[in-house]
C-alpha cells in the first residue's frame, strides 16, 4: 500500500553534526503526523540520519527507505517519487528553506501523473540556517543597532534556545536551526535589540556557586559581587553554624551562594522591594534551601531597625545601593530602562543606605564581628570621614578591598566595643 503522507527529509549539511538539532525536529515531526496517520512513509538521503530516526522514533511502524546517490533535494524529491512512495495527496519535506522550491518543482516537472488538482504539498522548511550563519547574521544586526557586546549575545541567546552550553556551539557550527529555534531566537534577538539585558532574556543567570532566577526590575548580580561572597566566606571560616543578614537581597544572590557553600549556615535576607523578596523565595526553594532562609520585607531608614528574627548575627553583608546620583544618568540604558533605579540609588554622596546601616545595624554584631560592604570607591574616604563625625559608631574600618579591576570595591567594618 502506498503511503499516505510522504516525508522526505534532507539534511542540509549532510553532517554528523547537524543530528543533535536536526533530529529532535524530525523525530517530533514524524511522531506527530504518526499519531494521526499510521500510513506514513519516509526517505532520506543519509543512511546515518535513516537509522537514527529509526531508533527514536516511537513507533517503529514507520515505513523508512535510504534514497541513494541523492546529493540534491530535486533528485531526493524526484527519487520519492519514484520509488512510489509519493502518495497523491501529501508531501511533507523537511529541508533547508532554499532547496524546498526546488524539490516542488522538481516533483511537477518529473511526476506531473502525481500533481493533479487533488494533490496538495506541503512542502516546510524546518531548517533554514546553520548556527554559524545565524550568529554571524544576529552579531550583524546586533552591531548595527549598537548592542554592546553583540557576537556574545547572539551567543548567549542560541545556547540557551537549545539549551547547550555556549561553548558548544563551536561543535554545532554546521548544524541546522529549526524553523521553531529561529523564530524564538528573534524574538530574543528583538528583546536585545531593544537593550534588556542578557540575563533577563535568559532568566537565568550563574552567581558564584549558584544559578538564579533573575527577572526585571530586580537588580542582576554583578560578578564583582561574587568576591563580597569570597570574603564573607573567609570572615565565617571555622565558625560553627553561623548566622548571616544579608541587607538588600535582590534576587537573594548572596545569601544563596553563602548558604550553598556552609551546610549548616543560616541567613536572613532582607529587601525593601516586594519583587525582591519574592524572586529571593522562588530562587531558594528552587535551589532546595528554603528553611535556610528567613525573608524579612523592610526598608533600611534611620529611623529604627526592621522586625529580625535573631538579636544577633556573625556577620553583616550587603551590596546596599551605593552609586552617587551624579553618576545615575551615565549608567547603560540596559540598566535604566529595566533594573530598579533605586537599588543602584545611594543619593548625593553615595551613602544614603549605607549611614543607616551602619548606625542601627551595628547593634546586631557581637564586639569582634564584622560588617562586609561594597562601595563606590571614592567611600574609602568618604566613609572613615562621616564614621568620625558619629559620636555613637562602635565600628571600626579595618580594611579596604580592591575588585579585580584594582578598585576600591569592598570594606570590612569591625565591631570594637
Ligand atoms: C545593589 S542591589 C544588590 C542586590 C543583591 N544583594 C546583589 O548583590 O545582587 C541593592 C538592593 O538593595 C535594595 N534596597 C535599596 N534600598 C533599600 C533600603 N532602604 N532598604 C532595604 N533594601 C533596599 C534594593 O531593592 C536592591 O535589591
């Protein structure tokens, strides 16, 4: 019996390495018109690509056939005739977009007996591009509309669409993408176009030791952040269950990382924005670690210290918001138009959330504890300054850490009495 429905498939590159795109798209297709329709038959030019649809397919009912010395779609198309596996009623080729015209006309021409009025193709393009031809095409236009960092973000978005890790695609470079892959990458291409950050396109983004969900307005973990995190690890080394607050958690990045490297550490994270407390939630119960965190909604003021659940803590961390608004309007539009200005926000002199913190939270740390902070680096100065200025101050500044751009970055602030 002939079939009913013909698929023919041709691998644009003919390369072992186009399978790992190419095939899951196949596979779906054939599986899918399976369902509906036991009566399917199949060709394709790769004897290779042949046996390994056989293998994934679901029902192995597939009448499948290896067309041989088929190096172009016509003679592929022609060959499907042929062999009588072209029905009347329906041709399903999944090609390159480029090669599908031909391979219709090539059936008109050759097999007109099969192209009456009745005879309807269908003739989809399930591969269009290859994943070097795309990134090549993405960087262009990403580079045309000024998009900073453009061939890593054509990159980031087609490793994450087929979910391999971006280094991968060297190993994919020849594959195909499928029409489905291209039209998401668009849409995220768009999405970049328009100047959203990388991370909010991918929703998810690795911080130290943790992945999180990162997602607008809230503040995305940057990576001088990640060394914050290296030396709140050294101020707790050898203390046993420690008790951290991390003050202005945003997505919970530091807090997640902290706890994800000391088992038996707990934190409380705290947060003015409602956005940040939830995203914190959502990341520590996707990492499994929610009874590790205590969530506390509150705004750090001058007035008095938000509601906490313990008196006391070993160590005090926050990235507050330290940028001097000066500096405000020449952050990137990435920044201003989709993260939370008031996270960055440390007003005329950078210190707004910090003097606050210092002044009320100081009160939480046993005499010897400490206080680990980033900074604008013009606060090295700043900071000892105003601290001499406040009568009540039982800190004491004992160091200053550059980043690894050789900034000033972070203090180390130590109870003394
Ligand atoms: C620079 S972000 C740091 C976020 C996160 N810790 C990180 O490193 O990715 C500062 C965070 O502090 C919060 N914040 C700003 N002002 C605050 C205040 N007065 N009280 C509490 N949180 C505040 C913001 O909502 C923001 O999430």
């Amino acid at each position: 019996m002939l079939p009913s429905v013909a698929v023919l498939i041709y691998n644009t590159s003919g390369q072992l390495t186009s399978f790992p795109v190419f095939l899951p798209v196949i596979v779906k297709k054939l599986n899918s018109l399976l369902q509906n329709d036991s009566n399917v038959g199949c060709q394709s030019h790769s004897r290779v690509m042949k046996d390994e649809i056989q293998n994934s397919l679901s029902r192995k009912k597939l009448l499948i056939q290896h067309m041989k010395r088929c190096s172009h779609i016509k003679q592929c198309a022609f060959s499907g005739c042929n062999s009588g596996l072209l029905s009347k009623r329906n041709a399903v080729i999944l090609s390159n977009k480029k090669f599908l015209r031909g391979a219709k006309n090539a059936l008109l021409k050759h097999a007109p007996h099969r192209c009456k009025t009745d005879c309807s193709f269908q003739c989809r393009s399930y591969v269009t591009k290859t994943v070097n031809e795309a990134l090549v095409d993405w960087t262009e236009k990403l580079e045309g509309a000024a998009v900073p960092e453009a061939r890593l973000s054509a990159e980031y978005i087609i490793a994450h669409i087929l979910r391999v890790p971006r280094k991968e695609l060297n190993v994919l470079g020849g594959s195909g993408l499928s029409e489905d892959v291209l039209c998401e990458a668009e849409r995220l291409l768009t999405c970049r176009m328009t100047r959203m950050p990388l991370q909010y396109i991918i929703g998810d983004w690795d911080f130290h030791s943790v992945t999180i969900k990162v997602r607008p307005p809230v503040f995305i973990p940057r990576p001088e952040t990640e060394q914050l995190v290296d030396l709140a690890l050294e101020c707790l080394r050898g203390v046993q269950a420690p008790r951290v607050l991390d003050i202005g958690c945003g997505s919970g990045a530091i807090s997640l990382a902290l706890i994800k490297n000391i088992s038996d550490l707990k934190c409380v994270a705290m947060d003015h924005s409602r956005h940040a407390i939830e995203l914190t939630e959502e990341n520590a119960s996707l990492l499994g670690v929610r009874q590790r965190l205590t969530v506390v909604h509150g705004k750090v003021t001058m007035d008095r210290l938000p509601k906490l659940p313990y008196d006391e803590f070993d160590l005090i961390v926050s990235n507050p918001p330290y940028v001097l608004r000066k500096d405000l309007m020449s952050v990137q539009p990435e920044i201003m138009i989709y993260e939370d200005m008031r996270a960055l926000d440390g007003g005329k002199d950078g210190l707004e959330v910090i003097k606050p913190i210092l002044t009320l939270f100081q009160h939480l740390l046993p005499v010897g504890n400490s206080l680990l902070l980033e900074i604008d680096p013009c606060h090295q100065y700043l900071l000892p300054e105003w601290m001499k200025t406040q009568k009540s101050m039982k800190l004491k500044l004992s160091d200053v850490i550059e980043d690894y751009s050789g900034k000033a970055r972070f203090v180390k602030l130590v109870r003394i009495s």
